[in-house]
C-alpha cells in the first residue's frame, strides 16, 4: 500500500539526476565552460547548470530549481511549488528564457517543494519526469492535496499555491537507470530511497 507520496514500506520515490560517468565527480569552471574532474579524467560538459532562486516565503535560496541548457535545449530539475511560478518565470528570464522554451522538467520526488508546480508546467507544454511511483500523483494530485491540507490546513494556498492536475500523456514515469535525453542533454534517473 502507498501513502499520498507515493511511497509504501520499503520503497522510495526520490531521485537523483545525472549524467553518465559524472557521478562522484568536482566541478571546475574554466573560459566558461564547465568540466567535471574525477580523478585524472576531465569530461567536459557541453551545457551549463545554473540555480534558479524561486524566493519561497520572500526567502531567496530557500527552494530553487536548475536550469540545465546546451544552448539549445533547456531541463529544468524540480518545478518548486506552485507559489513561486513567478519567481521561476522571473529567473527563467534572466537566462533569456521562458517556461514555453523549457523541453522537459525532472522531479526528484513529489512533495509541494519540488513538484507542486509540475501541473502549471504542463499546462504550458513542458513535459515532467518523475519517478514511476508518483507519475499518478502529478496526473492526479487529490490524495498528495488531501494528505497536505490536513497537516497545512488554511495555510496551503499561501505556502504552496494552487495545485494543478496534469494531462496523463505529458508525465512520464521512471525507474532507476532510465534515461531523459533532450537534444545533447542527457540525464540517468537513479532511485535514491528514503
């Protein structure tokens, strides 16, 4: 039996993104351009990384998302809540983008933090990745709204903002090892429990 996180005994559904051969790695910026170290082996990165500040509660720093570009195509790690879809519109601009430019958005895991914007990204076109066990919670977010509310109660348009469902055929599930590719950009899910 899963609980409205979509997690039951023993399993999880967190994830970790990252790009193959890059984990336990350092970054390095040099002219520019970005390089992970490990060991004596340096990949280079093609794209950049950049924080996205979503200003939670007035607080800058407190939630963010990550903007993963190659120049020309733009992922975005974690929606953030739906609260802060200005700030996210606002530090997608910096960058020169809009949340229209974004071709897909990866979830770590589903609490109002990380995904409770997901519905508003999609009614926007951008496709959300997400673990396979709580794909049905971005599509239907009644059960992770109904469990939320009774801890949050009168306070959750003000902490989270409006949650909204999104249409089945633009969230996709994943396992650990799976893959999002989106032009050079490629990300492996790793399922991290807990």
């Amino acid at each position: 039996e899963q609980d409205a996180h979509g997690t039951g005994p023993g399993r999880g559904s967190h994830a970790s993104w990252w790009s193959p051969g890059m984990d336990e790695c350092r970054e390095y910026r040099h002219e520019g351009a970005s390089s992970l170290r490990r060991g004596d082996r340096c990949l280079a990165m093609t794209g950049s990384i950049q924080y996205i500040a979503l200003d939670y509660m007035g607080v800058p720093g407190a939630i963010g998302a990550y903007l993963v570009s190659d120049g020309t195509s733009n992922v975005l790690i974690e929606a953030g809540p739906g609260a802060t879809v200005p700030a996210l519109e606002r530090g997608l601009g910096e960058h020169g983008l809009q949340v229209e430019d974004l071709h897909a958005c990866c979830l770590t895991h589903i609490h109002l933090d990380h995904a409770g914007a997901a519905g508003h990204l999609v009614r926007r076109g951008v496709p959300i990745h997400v673990h396979s066990f709580g794909a049905k919670h971005i599509i239907d977010p009644s059960k992770l709204l109904a469990s939320a509310t009774r801890i949050y109660g009168d306070q959750m348009d003000a902490l989270w903002g409006e949650l909204l469902p999104s249409e089945e055929t633009m969230v996709h599930g994943l396992d650990d090892g799976d893959a999002v590719r989106v032009g050079d950009i490629e990300l492996i899910a790793i399922e991290t429990p807990g």
